[in-house]
C-alpha cells in the first residue's frame, strides 16, 4: 500500500532527527541545561530519554510493558489499515500517522530500553513535556482520527435501530 509512504517517512525523520540530537547535545537532566533555544523562551531543542510513554507517565517494569503494548498496537493498527484500504484518505493517513510514529518509537524502546525526546516548548515558566517527531505523528494522526470520526463519518438514523 502506499500510504505506508507516510509512515516510513515519519520512521526515517524519526530516528534522524533522534540521531542528530543524541549526536549534538548532552543528555539534560534539568530544563534548563544543556538546551538549545530556537525562539528563546518558546521553543528549544532538550535532549532527553524516557523510560515511560506520552506526558511522562511510568509505572516499574514499564518498558517491558511499554515495548510489548507497543508491538502488539502496531500490529493491530495495520490490520486497521489493511481493512480500510478502499476507504476514506483521511483514516488511512491518519492511521499511516499513528503507525509511522509508533514504530518509531518502538526501534528507541527495543535499541535503548527508552525513547529519546528534544522538542520542548514553552511558555513563560509552563513547559509542555518534551516530545519527539514520532510522538507528534501520533497525536496528529489521532487528533485526524477523532475530527474525522465524529463529523465525516455518516451516523445510523434512529430509524435504521428500531425492530
């Protein structure tokens, strides 16, 4: 298919950027440290790892947790795909989307136990949690999802759920 395209792209943005960043600046344990500001108290590059998944959340024993919910979504979301294949545009990229981003991740959590972040934006003393390029194709991807299920996806008429 080639809407997998998109997600080999997001795959290959991925792990560059992840690269460039691991191969740029010192790992920072603090906000404020070894940060690259792009537009100064709004958007630097922050280079860290972590162990746990979106927004920061982390339980023991999570990245086995982690990896294999990882793998085991993956496949299911290209199952998606698979079934969607004649239909709209707009659930097959934004499942390409979710795939690519989910992958990317996944090569981090199998290659180094944790996923490596660097885009941190700001707003005064308010820090969003530092994500990368595969977390980004995923909330994309599911915000795409989401607006497309709830106003382009045709509704059952009340009609059609009587006996």
């Amino acid at each position: 298919m080639k809407i997998l395209a998109v997600s080999a792209v997001i795959i290959g943005l991925d792990q560059l950027t992840k690269t460039l960043i691991k191969n740029s600046l010192t790992l920072c344990l603090f906000y404020d440290r070894d940060s690259v500001p792009v537009i100064e108290n709004f958007f630097h590059f922050t280079f860290i790892k972590n162990s746990g998944m979106a927004f920061g959340l982390n339980f023991p024993g999570g990245i086995y947790f982690f990896t294999t919910a990882s793998f085991i979504l993956t496949c299911v979301l290209l199952w998606m795909l698979w079934k969607e294949r004649y239909n709209s545009i707009y659930i097959r990229f934004a499942l390409a989307l979710i795939i690519g981003g989910a992958i990317g991740n996944l090569i981090d959590r199998i290659l180094y136990g944790e996923v490596v972040d660097f885009l941190d934006f700001m707003i005064g003393d308010y820090h969003w949690y530092i994500f990368n390029i595969a977390d980004a194709a995923v909330s994309v991807g599911m915000t795409i999802l989401v607006i497309h299920t709830i106003w382009f996806t045709p509704k059952q008429s009340d009609t059609a759920l009587s006996p």
